[in-house]
C-alpha cells in the first residue's frame, strides 16, 4: 500500500465522559449534513465496550435520523440475543431514543449458513449508499480493528482497497468466534473516519503503530496509512 504524507487529526480528552458528547456531536454534524446534501447518510460503526457511552451520547443528538442508516465494521458469528453480539449492543445502546428512527442492517444472520449468511451480508452491504459518510473504528492492543486481527486467515484481502468483496470470513487466533468483517473496499472509502481509543494502553498501542513495520503486524496501520487525510483520532 501507498503511505500518505498526510497526518490524522487528534482531538485528546481527560477522560472518556468528556470524549463521549464530543464525539457524538462531531458524528452528528457529519451525518446531518450528508442528509442535507444527499438526502441520506451511512454510518459504520464498530462494537466492544469503549463506545458505549458514545453510542448514548449520539443517540440523544437530534438529526434526521430517518434518513441514516447505520451497519457494523464487523460482527461475531453468534445470536442475536448473546451478549458478545455487536448488533445487540447496537440495540441496546444507539438504536433508541431519537436514533431508534434510523434504519439498522445487520451484518451477520446467525439462522443461514455460513455460505448463506457470508452472501446475504455482502448483499445487504451493496445495497447500501455507498461509499459510508462516516466510519468508526476502535483498535485493541494487539493493533486490530475491525476483524482485521494479525494472523488472520483472510486478513490479506481484507486490508486490500481493491479487495474483491465487501464483506469476508474471518478465523484468528485473537478471536474467540468465527467473524464477519468488512474489507477495506468499504471501510478506507469512507468520506470520514474515526479512530476511538480510550486508556494508557491503547495510546502505547496507537504510538506503535505510528511508527514503521507491516500493517499486517498492526492492521490499524491501513487506517493510518490510507485514510490519514480523512481520520480524527479521538483519544481519552
């Protein structure tokens, strides 16, 4: 992959309470003015447990959420109802109060088969408005994001912009479950991005990451990288 020499923005907070209402209103300005200019907005967003107080924070902005639509980077090949999934932390955090109006497309279907729900999610994604207004990325310690993880079976394609599939199949040793996870094609598209860590560790991680070695050693580097001219790294 091509490096930029542009650098992400960084909005730093004290902590993740002050990050969270900042956050949301910059996701909320973006999204209405997509709505404003395009008629609808995507918004992708990633799972675990650092959004969450974002996920409120955004919900509570009142927008036309009408006209946005809002799908996962990636989810774990579980029920609906386990408390791992993505999409029921989606539910139970974001898609109420005034977002409770927008429309939700899961990426996994834990009732097909693998082969079926591999292909109904790339489907879904395609009949999205494309490319996404705004991406929200997380990263764990060992530099992943999405289901991007190091050692990934699938992770080549993944992180490839010309990647020949929206959605991909993920198995990893730093993954419990099977996953599915959107490929660069989708995510390094996006008109803006959002890279949101919280903790010391995370930060040390981030630092690393800057600095030189594979991406696939450290998958957020493709974030880094790629996308640096359109990514604010918003950091408690």
């Amino acid at each position: 992959m091509t490096l930029t020499l542009a650098k992400p923005q960084r909005r730093e907070f004290a902590d993740g309470a002050a990050l969270a209402p900042a956050f949301a209103q910059w996701t909320a300005n973006l999204l209405q003015k997509s709505v404003d200019e395009r008629g609808e907005a995507l918004l992708i967003v990633s799972g675990g447990t650092t959004p969450k107080r974002f996920f409120a924070a955004l919900a509570l902005s009142a927008i036309d959420w009408a006209r946005v639509t809002i799908t996962l980077a990636d989810e774990r090949c579980v029920p609906d109802d386990n408390p791992r999934s993505n999409a029921r932390l989606l539910r139970e955090t974001l898609l109420r109060d005034h977002a409770a109006a927008a429309r939700f497309a899961p990426l996994a279907d834990s009732r097909l088969a693998p082969e079926q729900e591999l292909a109904a999610a790339n489907a879904r994604i395609a009949d999205l408005p494309l490319p996404a207004d705004v991406v929200v990325l997380g990263m764990g310690d060992d530099g992943h994001t999405a289901s991007w993880f190091p050692g990934a079976d699938n992770l080549a394609e993944a992180i490839d912009p010309g990647a020949r599939t929206l959605v991909l199949p993920m198995r990893a040793p730093g993954a419990p479950e099977p996953r599915l996870t959107l490929t660069a094609r989708v995510i390094l598209r996006a008109r803006a991005l959002a890279l949101h860590i919280e903790g010391a560790d995370k930060l040390k991680t981030l630092e690393r990451a800057f600095g030189p070695g594979p991406i696939e050693e450290m998958p957020i580097r493709a974030a880094l990288r790629e996308t640096a001219g359109r990514l604010t790294i918003f950091s408690a």
